[in-house]
C-alpha cells in the first residue's frame, strides 16, 4: 500500500465518519430542543388539562363556621399567602400569556371553597364547581361581620398579601369566587388521538390483513398479481396531504349517506385507515411468509381446510409479525399530521367525539406553531408526548422482532 | 354386516354435509381475501380519479369563476386574496428546494451507510443503525417545530453574517436544511441494504486484486448498490415534495417567484395547499385541489426521470450484475 493511498482511504473514512456524525448531531440538537423547551411545561396540568381556558364562577350559600381553622399539610414556601380561617393557600405568578395571576397552590379538603356553586346562567348551572388548587382566583366576594359585602382580589389590584389579611379579620362568609381554570392543555388531543388510533385500526387491520392472505396465499403469479402489487407500492408513495385530499373527495360522500357532516374523527380515521394499507398488508405478508411451509402443510395434510389452516396455523405463527404491523401503524398514527388537517379540521376541542372535529396531538402541534406567535413551549411538551410514544412503539417492534427470531432459531 | 354398512352410510353422508359446508367457508373466505385485495389495489386508482376530477372544476366552471389553466401552470404570483393564482413559480419552487434537500442529503446517505456496513463493527453499528432509525421515525410535525425554532435561527444569523436581512430565518435555505434532514434517513436505510445485497465475491474479487478495503467500498461495492440507492433517492424525493406541515412552518408563503436567492421566502405545492384552511368553500378552497393534482403529476414525473436515469445507469455499468 503505498502512502498516498493511504492517505487518500484515511481521508474517505473520515468522511463517512463525519457525515454520520452530522446526523447524530443533528438528531441531539432536535432531543435537546425539543426537551428543553417542553419539559419544564410538562406536568399534570398540560398533560391532563382543558386546551381552552375556562372561567368559573360559584356561589356559596353554606354557612361558615367562623372558628374554624386549617393547616396545610406541608410547611408552603415564602411567596404563598395561607387562609387558615377558609383554609387555602395562594400565589402570584405570571401566566403563559405574561400576565399575573393568583393561582391556588393548597385548598384544604374540607374548605368552603370546596362547596362552590357555578352560577352562571346556562346548563351547568348549580353543579358543584369546587376550587382545586392550580387554578387561578380573580375575584373573592365576602360578607363582612356588619352584613356588607366586599370584593377583594387581583380584580381589584390587590396582591395576595394585601387581600388575604383583608378576608381573614374581616370575613363572615364568602358568598362568590370569580376563578379561572387556566387551559394550555393536550386531553382533548389526547382523548381524539385514542379515539382516532382505536377507529382507524378497526377498519384498517381487518382490510390489510385480508388483503395479505391473498397476496400470500390466493394470488397467483401473474399480471393481475403484479397490479395489484405495484398499486400498493404507488398507495405507499403517495404524500399525507394527498390522502387528505381523498378522504374529502373520496371517503366524505360515503359517510355523508350514514349522516355523517363535515370534518370529524370518523372521516379522519377512513382516512388513515387507507393511508396505513400499504404498511399493514407489506408487513404482514412478510410475517405470512416468514412461517414455514411446513406448518401450513402439515395442517392441510391432517385434513383441515386452506381457511382452517390460514386461521388456525398460519395466522397465529405469524401472530408476532402481524402485532408489529398494527404497532407501527399505530406510530403512524401519532406522527401523522396533513392527513388530518382537512380531514378532521384543526379546532382544538376538550372533550371530542367520533361524530365532530377534533385535532390530533400532531395536529395541534400545527396549529399552536401556526398565527403570528407560535407558542414553542407547548407544541415541545406536545412533541414529547409523541416521540415518547412513537420511540417506545418502535422499540417495542424491535424488542418483538428480536424475540420471535430467537425463537425462531431455536 | 348390513349394520356396518348403515352406519358407514350415515357417516359417509355426515361427512359430505360437513365437506360442503367447509367448502363452502374455503369459497367464502377466498372470495373476502380477494375482495381486500382488490380494494386495496383499487384505492390508488381512485385516489387519482377523485382528487383530479375534483382538482379540474376551477378550470371548467362559469367564465367569470373560471381561473384560466395556462397562467395556473405558467404564471408567477399566487394572490389568493385577488383571485390571481399563478402556480408556475411555486413548482419551480418546489423542485429547488426538495431536489437541492435531496442532493444535499444523499452523499451523506452514501457515506453514512459505508460506516454503518463496512466500516463501523457490531455494537457501533448497531447504534449507528439506531440513529438512522430514530430520525426516520421522528414525525414530520416535529421536525417542524425544530426548525421553526432552530433551523431558521441558524439561517437568520447565517444571513446577518452576510449582512442579509431575512424573515425571521424562514427562507428557502431553512426549507432545504429541513428536507435534508428528513429525506436522509430513508436515503440511507436504502443504501444500506443495497450494500448488503452486493454478492460477497465482489468484495473478495476486488481484495484479492490488492485493492484496499476502503477502495473496494467507493469503487466497486457502492456503485454495485447504485439501484438501491437511486431507489432511496426516489423514496427520498418522493418525502421531500410531498411533505406538508413541516415544511409549511418555515417556508414563509412568498407570494411571487421563483424564489432564486436562498435566504428568500420561498412557497412550495403542500405549503400551498395548507394556506387559509378556514375556507372551506369558493374557488381558494377548490384550487387546492388541483395544486393536489399538480403535485401528483410532479412525483409522478420525478420517479419516472430517476426510474430512466436508473436504466441508463444500469447499462452503462452492465457487467456489473
């Protein structure tokens, strides 16, 4: 070998050296954004919280019994201002759109704040509203010892400093509480994605499978197998945003005849459904033929039928493979976003049903980097929920895969 | 002995019922294999016909509705707002950025994949493995989010090194640095698997000749792997054109074209398309419909060019099988 040859295949593995480390680079740069600038958002609250903000106003109407005092279970910390005669804590913070606020850090179990009232006109009114703690306080109406009442709180400018001392000399009873429940959270999404996962493989699987067992097992080698073929291939080649296109072109009139109106998790799910073929009929057609033929001949021999013996033999050989199709599709699922932005629409909803829009995790990812001031922390805190789910997922198939080759050497 | 052959009568028949019926379920069964398959073949098809003939109304309606075909396909500003829908630059646009992300992202495929196969030994390959796979299976939506709050930054203060003022780092550079990163996964799990398809003999021919090992892999094992890869580059591209929520993040929506300079806002087909969702009737939301159709021409022409460029590849290497 001689130097400059050397040199010349010392600087060409170099290169591949480097390029590989541009892409583990790039994808700590991506874990490290994403990660920094979620995590601190991620709690209860964002993971299990309404997206929309919601105002509460309650009404008390119990009498309060004016000796009683409460402890917080814990010794609170400097900034909170502790109520021991209602028995709840609060503190000013600065919310996500940079106002102040006073949230509820302790609200004691027995604590009249606990036996609210929404009294507000409409169908909620006079359910019980009880204040937890991590929402937010406005207002606070009280009626002191001469039977006047008086309104105190960040409405009226006070810091819980001022107004807590305020309401512990002077209060008899609390008659109303203006509250916020602060939103900025994903359940809805969540809720719609379950909902979206659980409809979509129900008409996907039982479709791709069959769709597999004819490749594997009816299809003959000629033209028409070929077509048939090549067409799954092209369905896998097609961009998201085209499905979208599809589900409103294609799949919208027919659930229209069943009463179906509009963009809604249904028609989203259809959607997915064919959008997930591809891969469901690839990889279990791969999983079909990894079981020997021997099994399916043996089955055949002892007299049982070709169904028997697709049901009863290959299909549970195969059973592995095929929960790796149905994982992966879930994966797809989560990640997918253009196929759902026409589809089910991108109004974010906290409690969605099967029948109207809704978004997906991935979809409200969208629409919060949408609009002027793309709100980067939620969207992150989002973004992790889904690579969480997605890395596991694709774990998971490969955990799967490694077991059954290992028992399948054996 | 007329016993016997009673009960064997009676079995017999038993059996034929049995028989016929688990024929009938054979039939049956075929018959829904088949039905799912026909279905699943049939669903491309119609997805062309659906979406085309939907995406050709804005062109045959009422005269004073009807946008006119030559300038959609030719012209160079898209003003939605003025009913001016001009979608020649916005293809030009297109093609810019999701070849350039291609280029860009193939060498590093190419060469990522020569570590991964025939450099980099058991655990460091496995792991390089993982790396590629993770990036494959990051979603495209978040991959926006890292490039709405990364990439462009990257790009905006690249800019101001020039003394460029950009929009805020959204620009066709921020497009491709994304498309880069997104079509590089499949590009290079391709190339690896092309790599290990090549027949061992070629790697022991090209050795015993006194070639080095790291001459053998760039001179005869990655061009013996070159339809695998020209397929990954397919596959790549294919991504590339037709990804939507990420790229839409960063792309900046210019409203004229083509967009020549790269720290330039750019507009590309799905962009496009995911502008002004809140319509949902009248000509802005039907035309997206035929900027579906004009995507699906321009894969569709995409993976023929490659496919032709493959072949003529393949003969011009025709010993190498």
């Amino acid at each position: 070998m001689t130097r400059i040859r050397k040199i010349k295949d010392t600087v060409m593995q170099s290169f591949t050296w480097i390029a590989s480390g541009i892409s583990a680079w790039v994808l700590v740069a991506i874990l490290v954004f994403i990660f920094s600038n979620g995590w601190k958002l991620l709690d209860r609250s964002v993971l299990f919280g309404d997206y929309h903000a919601k105002n509460i106003v309650s009404g008390f109407s119990d009498e309060h019994d004016v000796n009683a005092t409460f402890t917080p279970p814990e010794p609170l910390e400097d900034d909170e201002v502790i109520s021991t005669r209602f028995g709840f804590a609060v503190r000013d913070e600065i919310d996500k759109e940079k106002n102040h606020v006073h949230t509820l850090t302790w609200v004691d179990d027995h604590s009249p704040l606990r036996n609210g009232k929404i009294t507000t006109a409409g169908p909620t009114q006079g359910k019980p509203a009880p204040f937890k703690a991590g929402m937010n306080i406005n207002k606070l109406v009280f009626i002191d010892g001469s039977g006047e009442e008086i309104t105190v709180g960040r409405f009226k400018q006070q810091s819980p400093q001022e107004w807590i001392p305020i309401l512990e000399r002077d209060a008899k009873q609390i008659t109303e509480f203006h509250g916020k429940e602060p939103g900025g959270g994903m359940r809805g999404s969540l809720v719609a994605t379950l909902m979206l996962i659980g409809l979509s493989l129900l008409f996907s699987v039982p479709i791709g499978i069959f769709a597999a067992i004819y490749l594997y097992a009816i299809a003959k080698q000629n033209r028409l197998t070929m077509f048939v073929r090549s067409s799954i291939e092209l369905l896998a080649g097609v961009p998201s945003i085209i499905f979208s296109m599809m589900g409103i072109t294609l799949i919208f009139p027919i659930i229209q005849l069943f009463g179906a109106s509009g963009q809604s998790i249904i028609l989203g799910s259809l959607t997915m459904a064919v959008l997930l073929l591809p891969v469901l009929i690839r990889q279990t057609e791969e999983a079909l033929r990894s079981v020997p033929s021997s099994y399916a001949q043996a089955s055949l021999a002892l007299g049982a039928t070709q169904t028997e013996t697709l049901f009863r033999v290959v299909l549970p050989s195969a059973r592995n493979g095929i929960f790796s199709a149905c994982l992966l599709a879930v994966s797809r699922i989560i990640g997918e976003s253009a196929a759902l932005i026409f589809t089910m629409g991108t109004a974010i909803q906290d409690s969605p049903s099967v029948g109207s829009g809704a978004t997906s995790l991935a979809v409200q990812i969208y629409v919060l980097m949408g609009g002027e001031n793309p709100n980067f922390e939620l969207a992150s805190a989002i973004s992790i929920v889904i690579l969480i789910l997605v890395l596991a997922l694709n774990l998971t198939v490969k955990v799967v895969s490694a077991l059954s080759d290992k028992k399948g050497k054996a | 002995m007329g016993n016997t052959n009673e009960n064997y009568m009676a079995s017999e028949a038993k059996f034929a019922k049995i028989r016929k019926r688990r024929r009938g379920t054979d039939v049956l069964f075929r018959n829904l294999f088949r039905i799912a398959g026909v279905i699943a073949a049939m669903m491309v098809i119609l997805i062309i016909i659906f979406v085309t003939s939907r995406g050709v109304r804005p062109f045959l309606g009422s005269a004073e509705e009807r946008v006119d075909l030559k300038y959609f396909l030719t012209g160079t500003r898209w003003r939605a707002d003025q009913g001016i829908y001009g979608l020649g630059f916005v293809i030009i646009n297109t093609l810019i950025v999701s070849v350039t992300g291609g280029l860009l992202a193939l060498p590093l495929a190419i060469l990522s994949a020569v570590l991964i196969t025939r450099i980099a030994k058991g655990k460091l390959s496995i792991f390089l493995t993982t790396i590629v796979e993770t990036l494959a299976a990051i979603p495209s939506v978040v991959y926006g989010v890292f490039a709405a709050g990364k990439i462009t930054i990257l790009v905006r203060d690249l800019a101001n090194l020039f003394g460029i003022s950009t929009y805020g780092g959204n620009s066709s550079l921020a497009v491709i640095l994304l498309l880069a990163i997104m079509t590089y996964p499949t590009m290079t799990t391709l190339a690896v698997s092309g790599i290990r398809a090549v027949p061992k003999e070629l790697d022991s021919a090209s050795l015993a000749l006194g070639a080095t090992p790291t001459q053998t892999s760039f001179k005869v094992i990655v061009p013996a792997a070159r339809s695998s890869i020209a397929t990954g580059f397919t596959l790549g591209l294919g991504r590339a054109f037709g990804e939507a929520t990420a790229v839409s993040m960063i792309a900046g929506n210019a409203l004229a074209g083509p967009s020549w300079n790269p720290f330039d806002i750019t507009r590309t087909l799905t962009s496009t398309m995911l502008t002004g969702l809140h319509e949902t009737s009248g000509i802005d939301y039907e035309i997206r419909f035929s900027v579906g159709v004009v995507l699906m021409i321009v894969i569709v022409s995409m993976n023929l060019l490659v496919h032709a460029a493959k072949r003529r590849l393949e003969k011009k290497g025709g010993a190498v099988s």
